[in-house]
C-alpha cells in the first residue's frame, strides 16, 4: 500500500501538470484566435496604405496625361485657328482677281494688275514649306513601366520574425510611490535594478474592489499611473506585469489599496442625443458604475476617453429622444460583452469579448450575454475594421434568433443594416426606410433601446439615423450584430 501510495503521488502531479498544460493549450487557442485578428487587420491596413499610394501615384499620372492632352488640343487649335484666317483671306483675294479679269476696259486693268500679280505671289509664298504641316502628333509619347513594381507585388511576402531576446523579469511595485487620494490611486513600478532585458512596455490590472476579477487598465512605457473615480471605502489589489516581443513576464508582487469613506454623489443632466458640442464626461467601467481610469502619462488605457465619433458618457445617453430627465451616477448599468455560448462558430471574439468579427464571407450572428426586458438602455458599436463596402447589421434579437443570415431575416430580431452609403431597417426579411448615410472604419453607430416607450431607435456618429425604427417592442431582448470576415466591431456597454 505504502509503494502503491507513493507511486500514486507521482502519478498525481504529472495528471496536475497535464491540466495545467491542458489549461496552457487552451489559453494559446484563444490567443492564436486573437493573434489572427489582429495580424489580419494589421495587413489589411499595410495594404490598404499600399492601395492609397498606388491611387496617389495614379492620380498624378493621370493629371500628367490630361496636362499632355491639353498642350495638344491647344497647339491643334491654335494652328486650326491660324489657318482658317489665312485661308479666308486667300479666298477673297482670288474672288477679287476673278472679277478683276472680267473687267472689259484694259486701260483700267492695267492699272490695278501689277499690284494684284504682287500680292498673289506674296500670299502664295505665305503658304510656304511647313504651313500645311501639323505642328503636334495625335500620339502620347508616353508609356508607364509597370513592370519592376508588377514583380515586387508578385514578390510580396511575409518575413518570418526570430525571436532573439528573453521575456522580462517581474516589475517591481514602489510601495513608497503608491498612495491613494480620496477615490484615486496612484501606481508606480520598476524593472529590477540589475535587469538587462529590453521592455517594450508594461501591463497593469485592477480588481473591481471586491475581490473579483482582474482588468488591464493601462498599457504603456511609462511606469506610474493615476487611477481615478474608484469606489469609496473599497479595498482594490493591484498588480503589473512587463512585456517585449519575446512575451509577457509574471506579475509583480500584488499591492492592496484602500479609497477614503466618502460617498457624496452627485447629479448632472445631460440631453440625448448628445449635441457636438458636450463636454467631454467620464468613461465608465464594466466593473463599476462610477469608475473612470486616467493615466497621468501618454499610453492606452482600457477604459480611455474616446474621440469625438466613439464618446459617450452615462449620463448623456441615459435620456430618450424628446425628453429631459434628471439623472443620478448611483442609477444601475447594465454592462454587457459579446456572448461566445450563443454565438455562431465562426465568429471570433478578441479583447475580453468586447470585439468580434468573422472568419467567413457569410453573415453571421452574435448576441450580448445580458438581456433586457425593462428600463432605457443604450450601448454603441465602433467598426474597427471595414472592407469591401459589406452590410454589418446591428440591433435587438431574441435568444433564439436564426445565427446564420443577416439580423433581422427572421422574426427574431429587430435590426438597421447599412453599406457605406445608406441604411434600412429590417424585420422578418421586411425592409423599410431607406436612409442616407453610411459607416467607414472609424464610425460609431449606437442603438438605443427603449422598453418604457417599448422603441427602438438607431444613430451613426451620435447623428439619429432615419425616424423611430421599430415601436411595440415587448419581451426579453440581446443586443446583436451580424458580419462577415470584412468587418470587425466593437461593443461600448453601459
């Protein structure tokens, strides 16, 4: 029993070494899916920037040619022009002599004919040796050499990238540096003081201030950060980690953090949609309602303010259309990301299941992991990556929509499909309102949906797009979207 026993023990932390490589494999599964997004969009945009270079070159080629085109209608004209007039007056001169020689009284001939004979020989030498020759040739003496540049697009490849240098060691907390404030923290860290090895950056994560799970909130090379807008009286476990091409080092040593007992909140009202020009408020987190995340150095944060076509605060986007209401921080969010159990298997999801797109030409579905039956909620979608000109869908679906057709085929689901060009709404294979106005890379569209007035209203860029789109709406609703390979999305929740 006792050798039975001890073998067992072996046998044992083997099988605990296989789960954990087991665990390892199938992290390296979600990250190679991440990994592809993003090295497929990273050379979409290598060849888009090419295409854009071509279409500068070609323009200006063309504009060489029309230059060219131009000289010579001008030169033509000119000439024709020249022409024309010397010719009209050869022509009178030769009607004048004709009548001349019909004249009957000689003594009257005799003294015109001298200087008529004159300035017939004058005119006919003007119509001397190269008069009658065109100046410029109907050919473009041009001819682009395509063909150097033809053999480096066929040579276009991929470089295989070695990896020379080792992974970092942990970063190191300041524990002198790190302080709170109120309901800020401030964060600063190290490389350990005989590290050699290059860091390109570092990762630093937060809990949500009640033991759950860590978040990054900022990636970047500086290595202090100010955390604002935590929880009052809460207790937060922060931890950091570096990283260089060769990968990601553990994590520093983890330091808990303690905010003041202050809880005054406040009240602001803000009207919807939000007019262009709003001040700039607070993101939130998905972990908490009142959590905004500002590093005091240049880097990406998780949580960072947005531009102008992606901002959106909780309190400007918590209004219907037409209304005014006062609105509390302290009121409920409900925060939401992409769901994979419910998705269609050929959507791929990357950066915690906020960002989705599709390895397939056909449209598929995916849903948000929160559904809502009551209240006024408003996310937004920011298109990540557009090629193509294909018809993202996007809108409200019940749980078992069909996933794999366009949002809004069946009558499952409520949803605003758009090229860059224009939109339409649809609803069990029905399309109505067609509207002017599309999306590019870059553009936001926000769906708001209203289960108190039981509507469904879109917009594109905070601009609402088209009218009311859908009205007695009732029951459990997801968000949803549907896309191809050509595009991937973003959700912004809360």
């Amino acid at each position: 029993q006792s050798q039975l026993s001890q073998a067992l023990n072996g046998l044992s932390d083997r099988a605990k070494e296989a789960k954990e490589f087991l665990v390892q494999l199938r992290n390296m599964v979600q990250q190679i899916q991440e990994n592809s997004v993003e090295f497929e969009a990273c050379l979409v945009a290598q060849c888009d920037a090419l295409i854009d270079a071509l279409n500068r070159r070609k323009a200006q080629l063309l504009s060489r040619v029309n230059k060219e085109h131009e000289h010579k209608l001008k030169v033509v004209r000119d000439q024709i022009s020249h022409c024309t007039v010397k010719l009209r007056q050869t022509t009178g001169l030769m009607e004048y002599c004709l009548e001349v020689i019909k004249e009957n009284d000689p003594s009257g001939f005799l003294q015109i004919s001298d200087a008529l004979i004159r300035r017939v020989h004058l005119t006919e030498e003007q119509w001397g040796k190269g008069t009658l020759t065109p100046r410029m040739t109907t050919d473009f003496d041009l001819n682009l050499d395509n063909a150097p540049l033809l053999q480096s697009i066929h040579q276009l490849d991929f470089v295989q990238m070695k990896v020379s240098s080792p992974v970092p060691a942990p970063p190191i907390l300041q524990l002198e540096e790190c302080c709170t404030h109120n309901n800020s923290a401030t964060l600063s860290w190290k490389q350990p003081p005989l590290s050699t090895v290059q860091v390109e950056g570092y990762i630093l994560e937060l809990d949500d201030g009640n033991g759950g799970q860590f978040r990054e909130v900022y990636v970047g090379k500086e290595t202090m950060c100010t955390v604002d807008g935590l929880h009052f009286n809460s207790t937060y476990s922060a931890r950091v980690k570096a990283f260089n091409k060769s990968g990601v080092s553990p994590y520093s040593k983890t330091l808990v953090l303690q905010t003041s007992e202050d809880t005054q909140s406040e009240e602001q009202t803000l009207p919807f949609p939000v007019p262009l020009e709003r001040s700039q408020l607070r993101r939130m987190s998905p972990f908490s309602s009142t959590l905004n995340l500002q590093p005091s150095f240049s880097g990406r944060s998780y949580f960072e303010l947005r531009s102008s076509a992606h901002q959106l605060s909780l309190h400007s986007s918590l209004q219907s259309l037409n209304s005014a209401v006062d609105i509390k921080k302290m009121v409920a969010v409900a925060w939401f990301s992409f769901d994979p159990a419910s998705a269609h298997a050929d959507i791929i999801f990357s950066n915690d299941n906020l960002t989705v797109t599709c390895n397939s030409y056909d449209d598929r579905v995916v849903l948000g992991k929160t559904g809502f039956s009551k209240g006024l909620h408003y996310w937004e979608l920011s298109i990540d990556r557009y090629d193509n000109h294909p018809d993202p869908a996007f809108g409200v679906a019940r749980i078992d929509v069909l996933k794999d057709a366009m949002l809004g085929k069946d009558d499952k689901a409520w949803a605003m499909y758009v090229d860059n060009n224009r939109s339409w709404f649809m609803h069990n294979n029905s399309h109505t309102n067609r509207t002017e106005g599309g999306i590019t890379k870059g553009a936001t569209v926000g769906v708001l949906l209203d289960l108190t007035r039981r509507t469904l209203t879109f917009s594109i860029n905070e601009d609402q797009q088209g009218p009311v789109a859908f009205e007695n709406l009732e029951g459990l609703f997801f968000p949803a979207v549907s896309l191809n390979r050509n595009v991937q999305v973003r959700a912004w929740s809360g």
